[in-house]
C-alpha cells in the first residue's frame, strides 16, 4: 500500500467549498424544469374580452376630446 503525502491531501475548507458549489449548480440545474412544471399547472389564461358598450370601429365617424 502507497502513503499519500499531506500535499497531496484536499484541505477540508476546499472540499466544502466544492460541495456547496456542486449544489448550487444542481439547483440551477432544475430550476427550469420546476418553473415549467408549475407554468403547466397554471390555469391559461383568458383572452381580454372587448366592451360590449364600444362603439365597433367601422361605425366610428369622428373623435370625442
């Protein structure tokens, strides 16, 4: 069996750091998915409806100030 050299060895700070970035990483990861997920499960929305009391534009003669 070989010995490995402490200056070889990852210090301890290092590595949590790595975990830490490994997570964040995964989390930008699934994000977009989540947030498509939950689009889907939104209700559609309803397109705007016209006042029934507007005057239709072909009927328009003239402007109001």
């Amino acid at each position: 069996m070989s010995t490995i050299k402490s200056s070889e060895i990852t210090p301890e700070q290092v590595y949590l750091s790595r975990r830490k970035f490994m997570i964040g990483v995964g989390a930008l990861a699934i994000a977009p998915a989540v947030l498509s997920a939950c689009n889907a499960l939104a209700p559609a929305a309803q397109p705007p409806t016209a006042d029934p009391g507007a005057t239709p534009p072909q009927r328009q003669t003239y402007r109001r100030n």
